[in-house]
C-alpha cells in the first residue's frame, strides 16, 4: 500500500511539473542592475531641462535687481509671486529672479565659495554679492523656477539633490572657466536667482548666466 501511495504522488509530482514557473533568484550584480534603472539622478535630470526650460524661464521672469529689491521693500509676497516661484514650500523663504550690471568692487577668489561684490548703482559700494564657486550655497537656481513643485518628488532628499544639481551645472557650463585674477574693476551682467536675505545682508545671487566686461 506504501508503495502504491508513493508511485501515485511521484506520478502526481511529474504531472504538475510542465506547468510550473521556475523563478531565478537575480544575483546582487543584477539587483543592482535593477535598481540603477529606477535610481533618481539630479545631474541628468537638471541636464534634460537646463537649455530648454531654465535658462529661458529665469531670462524671461528676472526682473532688474533695482525693481525687484522696491519690490521686496513694499511686498517680499508680492514680489516673491511675480519674480519666484508661487508653488513654493511654505516653509521656504522667497526667491527672486534678477538681472543686474555692475562693477566688480571686491571679489573672493581664495575660498571655494568664492563671490563677487557687484556695486550696482555706482556708488563705490556693493549691492549684491554674486556666487562663482567652484562651492556654490543655496537653491536659489531651483526654488526661483515656478514650472518646478516638491511634491513631483519622492521626498526631501531628492529635492536637495536636486537643487544642488543645478550649481553643479552652472559651475561645469560658465562659472569654472571664470578667470579668478584681475576681477576688481571689471564690469559684470548676471542673471540669476537670490533668497531673501537677513536683514542688514546684501543679496547673495546664484548665476544662470554671467559675462564679464572690461
């Protein structure tokens, strides 16, 4: 009887077999494999947009830095709305997209983070500082682009990744072949992006595009 019972299940075993799924257990070079194609990556994703959409929407929006600062003086919501990005966090303070020229009256260029003051209104003293890395601080670039919302992301660590990318960006397009010697003096037009400052604190601005003059 044993045996009958043990022929039956073999034969019931054999049976059951073509229509069986066999699953391969993926190897951890194919896992990760796997998990590169889902990865988020800010540089690629900051590249896909730069030339097409952002560095048309800051040309378009910036205001000039004079209008935008009586701007900020009456209304920093107001004008946060009209040269920022209205979708903002809450949390977040306003960021405005500007456009300036001026004279280049003190530049750092022994830091990482270096800048440069720009005295726009030419009376001998700095109105804004402008960042030119090879370090560039902040998220100005990110947050003053009002196609762009957080909640598009997975969470807060892709949005930072995401706002540092864009330095990266204007650091390898522009801002590294910056010369660093000779800068006082020269004149400077820059457009680009700042966050409201502390008070008794010059703009610290971002550039999506800068060009030196003599």
């Amino acid at each position: 009887m044993l045996r009958i019972r043990g022929a039956v299940a073999a034969l019931m075993l054999v049976a059951a077999l073509p229509g069986c799924k066999i699953i391969k257990t993926p190897t951890p070079e194919e896992k990760a494999a796997e998990a590169a194609k889902t990865a988020f990556d800010p540089t690629t994703k900051v590249e896909a947009i730069w030339q097409s959409q952002v560095l048309p929407d800051l040309e378009k929006r910036a205001g000039d830095f004079k209008t935008v600062l009586q701007a900020v003086a009456s209304n920093p919501d107001e004008a946060g709305a009209k040269y920022g990005n209205p979708r903002k966090q809450a949390s977040s303070p306003w960021t405005y997209a500007v456009k300036l020229s001026g004279k280049i009256v003190a530049a750092d260029t022994t830091s990482r983070a270096g800048t440069l003051d720009v005295d726009v209104d030419s009376d001998g003293k700095a109105d804004a500082k402008v960042q030119i890395g090879p370090a560039v601080r902040g998220t100005a670039l990110r947050d003053a682009l009002d196609f762009l919302d957080f909640n598009e992301f997975r969470n807060q660590i892709e949005w930072a990744q995401f706002g540092k990318a864009f330095n990266e960006k204007a650091n390898t397009s522009f801002l590294a072949a910056l010369p660093r010697d000779g800068l006082v003096g020269k004149t400077v037009t820059v457009t680009g992006a700042y966050p409201l400052p502390a008070s008794g604190q010059l703009p610290l601005i971002t550039p999506s595009a800068l060009a030196l003059g003599q």
